[in-house]
C-alpha cells in the first residue's frame, strides 16, 4: 500500500478513499450465495416499481416512505441506532420539531454509500442536491441520481448542462421539505471527512442546518470506488442484516450573532488558523470570509464528532488521481 501512501493524509494517516473489505468464511459462502440469490430479484422488482411508476403516483409522502422501507428492508437494513445532540432516549416527542430536520431546513449529509440518499429520502421526504467544489451553486437532482452518483466518478467541476441554482432559490421553491446537502462532493469509505464545497453558504442567515452523519455496521457497503455495482450488491444482499448509525447535531446557523447555535465570536487568527487548510477552495473558486468560513467549519467539525473521525486534507482532485492509480493497477473491472 506505500504506493498509495501520497492518498494518505499527512497529519492523520486516514486513507478515506480504500474500499472495506470484511472477512468471510468459506463455510458460510452457501448461505450467503443463498441469501443474494433469493434477495436479488425481489429488490429489483420493488426498486423498479419504485422508480418507474410509485413516484409518479400521487402517493404522497407517507407512501413514498413506505416504499423505500421495503427496498432498504429487502437486503436486512432493518435496526437503526438513532441518536440526537441534545435529546435524550425516549424524550424525542418533545423536542421533534427544533432537534430534527425540518421542512425549510439544510440537512448537511456525510457522502459514503448509495444507502445514503436512500434512507434520508424514507426518512425526511427531501429534496436532494450535487455540489461540486469549484462553485457556491448547486445542481438540484433525483432520488435516483442521488443515488447513482455514490458509484459515479469524482466531479470537480458541474456538467456543462447542468442547471446550478443558490440553496436560497430551492428553499423558496421547495418550502415545505428539507434539502439534502452532500458538502464533501464524493464519496469515502467513511473513516474521514473531506474539505467542503462552499453550496451551504448560500443558505439564509437564519436557516438551520443540520449534520447528519450515517454509518453501517458492517462497512462494506460503502462506495469509495465509482462502479462498483456488483461488490456492493453482493455485500449489501449476502449478509442477514446490516445497522445504520445515525447521529444528528444541533442546528448550525450561519448568523455570527447566533450564540444558540454555538457560533460564537472568535479572533480572526483562531479561525484562518483553524479552517484555511481544511476548507479552502481546493479549486481556486469564490474567497471565503472569515464568518463563511467558521460556518463551514462547524458543519465540518460535527460531522466528524458524530462520525468519531478525523477532518482530511484529501479532496476531489486528490480522489480523481487515487481512482486512476487504483484502476491502472487492478483493472476497470475491478469491483
């Protein structure tokens, strides 16, 4: 692995773009194969009602998430260890609306797997985003291009068709449900968390946003490599059951004034110090002020909280050139 030591980060020694791989016995391998195979064809036929009739219809929310629940329970997806910042077990009636994320609010999602969109959209009912680290703006998308863009390559830069439009415009336009954010732009294998784009800055100065960060037990059902269809349908459908981890901050506002949301004033040297290195622009886009940048930041920071990680220095490019090394050795097949 010395060869991929530049993929490393420097300070940590976190490798966040090497596929997981868990140990397996060969004794168990026919139950396993039994279990994909008896899985496989039922998760196609509920995705494809799914996505090519369910959603059009006018099923409304209750539904939508009823749907996705049998495709997330299909391959065992079924216990979800559920914590809040700020609320403890069995009190989440009380403080349902202002804890969690809500219609007019920014959820700020770690990116690891496709399983990520798909459990946020049973959830939350969301509208999902793409952003990408060159620019403040943000490309609106499907539950399904959500979905299909954990396997898909990094993208420093947005397509040129793309339609890109400020958070602003999508809360006014989609009022009564919240917005999906996937600052780190790709995905990881979930052992760090990557320098943000700068799309959540372009929220109101009052709008919530809340860090989520998911985590599966086991881990290798992550996408870190882009393509990797069958790895991942094969670990996802051949185990009996799989966990979600879900941690949810408190609400970060980007407001200076916000001492509620912990933004509290700080000397301009404590932040450049603290977030230059992490939370530049690794593409040379827009400056960040210093409030921009504290904002970032504090998302940043409670993700990693939640996620019991540490921040990298790796970015997008740093991905592009670690899949190019990873493919040249193993393969375009490989995954």
């Amino acid at each position: 692995m010395e060869k991929y030591s530049q993929y490393r980060d420097r300070g940590s020694g976190i490798a966040p773009f090497f596929p997981i791989s868990t140990p397996s016995s060969y004794l168990s391998l026919p139950f396993h194969t039994f279990l994909f195979l008896i899985r496989l064809p039922i998760l196609i036929s509920f995705s494809l009602s799914y996505f090519l009739f369910l959603q059009w219809l006018p099923i409304g929310p209750l539904g939508r998430k009823a749907s996705l629940w049998l495709i997330l329970g299909t391959p065992g997806v079924w216990w979800i260890d559920l914590q809040i910042d700020g609320v403890k077990k069995g009190s989440l009636a009380k403080h349902h609306l202002p804890r969690l994320p809500h219609p007019s609010s920014i959820i700020a999602c770690s990116f690891t797997s496709p399983l990520d969109a798909l459990y946020l959209a049973a959830i939350f009912d969301p509208i999902f985003t793409a952003s990408y680290p060159s620019t403040r703006l943000v490309q609106r998308i499907s539950l399904l291009h959500a979905i299909l863009r954990a396997f898909s390559s990094p993208q420093p830069h947005p397509p040129r068709n793309a339609s890109l439009v400020p958070l602003t415009s999508l809360l006014k336009q989609y009022a009564n449900q919240p917005i999906v954010v996937f600052p780190e732009c790709t995905t990881t294998n979930g052992r760090g968390i990557l320098p943000f784009a700068p799309s959540l800055l372009t929220v109101g100065a009052n709008t919530k946003i809340f860090p989520i960060s998911l985590r599966y037990t086991a881990p290798d059902i992550t996408t870190p490599i882009p393509h990797t269809y069958l790895s991942l349908l094969w670990n996802l459908l051949s185990k009996p059951t799989h966990c979600i981890r879900v941690r949810i901050a408190e609400s970060v506002v980007q407001n200076p004034r916000a001492s509620a949301a912990g933004l509290h004033d700080e000397s301009r040297e404590e932040r450049a110090s603290s977030s230059d290195t992490l939370l530049g622009s690794e593409e040379g886009g827009e400056s960040m002020t210093a409030g921009e940048r504290r904002v970032l930041d504090r998302v940043a920071e409670a993700l990693a909280r939640l996620g019991r990680v540490k921040r990298v220095g790796l970015g997008v490019r740093d991905k592009e050139g670690f899949v190019r090394a990873w493919r040249k050795e193993k393969g375009w097949w490989w995954g």
